[in-house]
C-alpha cells in the first residue's frame, strides 16, 4: 500500500533535487553528485547537511516544498531526507537510495527500543513513500521485495577507476615507517560500541597481538569514535608500535595509502544489517588491486575467491580474529599474494562510477514515467 499522490497541476521543469544526509564531502554526497551530472547540472539541484537534524529538517523541507522541481532523490534512510521528501512530495515521484538496515544494525549494537523503533518507522515512511527504492545489494533488493515493495533496483556502490589504480609510493612506506613490514589495512570511519565490546578494527589489532612472532603492521586509514578506544587496546596489548593512524584521506588521495597496504581487511558481521550493504570499500579495493580477507558475508562473498573469505559466527564473532590471525600468517607465505590482488582489478569495473550513475539516472527517468 502506498500513500496517495495528487498529481502536479500544469507544466513541472523536469529536475530532480537531491536530498543528501551528508556533508558536501560525504560519500553520500559523492554518489549523488555523479548521479545527478549523468541527469544534467541543469536538470538537478542538490542539499547536503550543514547543521543539527532540527535546522535541517526545516532548510531540506523548505527547499522540497519549493515549485520547479518534479522528482526528489532522497539519499540514505535518515530524519532529514526522509521527512522533507515526505513534506515535499506533492504528487511528485520519490525515489530512496540506501544502503544500510538502520532498525536492524541499531538492534546489533543493543540500542534502546525507542531508537529502535523510531528507526523502523522511518524505514517504513521511507518505503511506503517510494516510486523508486535504489538499494546497493541482491541481498537487499530480495529482501524487499520479499516484505512485498515494488520498484526496487540494486545500484552498488561505485568508485572512480579514473583516481582508483593501483599505487606503489615507496615515498611515503618509508616516511610512515612501513618499510620491511608487512601491512595489514582498513579504510573507513572507525565507531566502537560498548555493548559488542569494539568496532571496526578490533579484529585486527587483536588478531596482531595473537601473532607476535609475525612482523605485521596496522594501517588505518580514516577517523572516528573508535580509534581512541583501538589505541588503547593496542597499549594493552602490547602492540601500540604497530599501530599506524592516518587520519581522514581526500578522496583522490586514497588510492596512495591503500597502495601501503599489502592486505585490505572487508569485515562484515554476519546479520541482516551487514548482508545488505556493499560498503564503498570493496569497489576501492578492487580499483586499486588490494589482496583482500573478506567475512563471508554480503556481496563479498559472492565475489572474491574463496581464500580470500573466511567464516564469521553471527551478529558478533570473538573468534573471528583468531581465523583472521591464522589465514594472515598463510597470505604472508604466498609469494603470488601480489599478482593475486592485482587481477581483481577486473572485478572493480561493475562498481564503475559512469556505470553506477547511468543505472541510478535511468531509475530516476523510470520513476518520472510513472508518475508524470
């Protein structure tokens, strides 16, 4: 069942604004960006988050309420885009792009009900709102289509194979101290739940401490909440030498520090808010011909090689990084572990920018048919 529309009276221009939940330098901002050039710079118009939810609710909806536009692109499932689409609508078409299963991730982390609830109730208006609904993985797209919506289109996640290639700056190996030791990496914005006891990282910080005969580094590439908390336990583990923070990375500048990284770790945990989501770092990986160990979760496991998955238990594994420790040691003895990261590069073009946008652009042009 979907909310009714009343269509739009007289001539509409034919733009499309986009409602992004996030900084103008965002991922989401990123992907509608390339969205909306392949629509045309004339033909659509974008906002992105510059305050708190209150002020922002009432700018995003302010600008949806405004005549001249006649689709709305809302970018992820969250308050802001969500609501002012729902405001703005007006018989216009709307189309929801997602990548993520906030109710169910917010029940991993042990969240309260009435977060929990409140995030299925946006989920909820979001999807019954929708002409479009544009999600990142098979895995989602079933699900949805399962729970009975319609319209539901899988666009992954994209990268820049322009800017994404393989890089080997020995120039900055040496200045960061990495020269002679093997590196294991991760990219991406690093949060810590108390109730699971770590967040992304804590695999690997662990899994070097269970392995001190073996001369691996950390390479963390990225900011956030959790890597206060990742220091520590590298303290308390003994291992802080091996522990390299790079910080926030411009976008063009992360094929440089992920060409310091002889493995890239994709670690998913094995629950419903995981299987939906292709995460951007897969594609970034790919593009820059990284070996990857991947959880056996979600559209990696349905993608690489299988020596490069290993098993993960649940919504929460304490195992995990004892098999991760394990198969590291086993990459680290394969002389070809090089070659092999370099012939995934193929793998990368599927997840292709231009591609990417076309896809999501012809939604758009799809979801303007049906309603105009």
């Amino acid at each position: 069942m979907r909310w009714p529309r009343r269509l739009i009276p007289g001539p509409v221009e034919e733009k499309t604004l986009f409602l992004v939940n996030g900084s103008g330098s965002s991922a989401a901002a990123v992907r509608a960006r390339r969205i909306a050039a392949e629509l045309g710079e004339d033909r659509t118009s974008l906002i992105y988050r510059e305050n708190g939810r209150g002020r922002d609710v009432v700018r995003f909806a302010n600008t949806a309420l405004q005549p001249g536009f006649d689709s709305i692109y809302a970018m992820e499932l969250a308050v802001v885009p969500v609501l002012a689409a729902a405001l703005g609508a007006r018989g216009r078409p709307v189309i929801i792009d997602t990548g993520d299963a906030p109710a169910d991730f917010l029940r991993l982390v042990s969240a309260g009900s009435a977060r929990v609830m409140a995030a299925h109730g946006i989920e909820t208006v979001a999807y019954r709102l929708a002409s479009r609904i544009v999600v990142r993985s098979q895995f989602h797209e079933q699900e949805l289509r399962n729970r009975g919506y319609g319209g539901v289109t899988t666009v992954p996640d994209g990268v820049d194979l322009g800017t994404f290639r393989p890089v080997d700056d020995r120039e900055l190996r040496r200045r960061l101290g990495l020269e002679g030791v093997f590196t294991v990496g991760i990219q991406g914005h690093f949060t810590w739940y108390p109730s699971l006891g770590g967040g992304l990282g804590v695999e690997l910080v662990k899994a070097i401490a269970l392995r001190p005969d073996l001369p691996v580094h950390a390479v963390l590439i990225g900011d956030g909440g959790g890597i206060p908390e990742l220091r520590a336990l590298a303290v308390r583990e003994g291992i802080a030498e091996r522990l390299h923070v790079m910080g926030a990375v411009p976008y063009k500048e992360l094929p440089r520090y992920l060409g310091l990284c002889d493995v890239c770790l994709l670690t998913q945990t094995n629950d419903p808010s995981s299987w939906v989501r292709t995460t951007g770092k897969l594609p970034g990986y790919l593009a820059t011909g990284r070996y990857i160990l991947a959880s056996r979760v979600g559209t990696a496991a349905s993608l690489l090689p299988e020596e490069m998955l290993i098993d993960y238990d649940g919504a929460w594994d304490n195992e995990y990084a004892s098999r991760l420790a394990e198969r590291i040691a086993k990459v680290m003895d394969d002389p070809r572990r090089a070659q092999k990261g370099l012939e995934l590069q193929a793998l990368a073009e599927q997840f292709e920018y231009g591609r990417v946008a076309r896809m999501a652009a012809e939604v758009v042009n799809g979801a303007r048919g049906r309603i105009r």
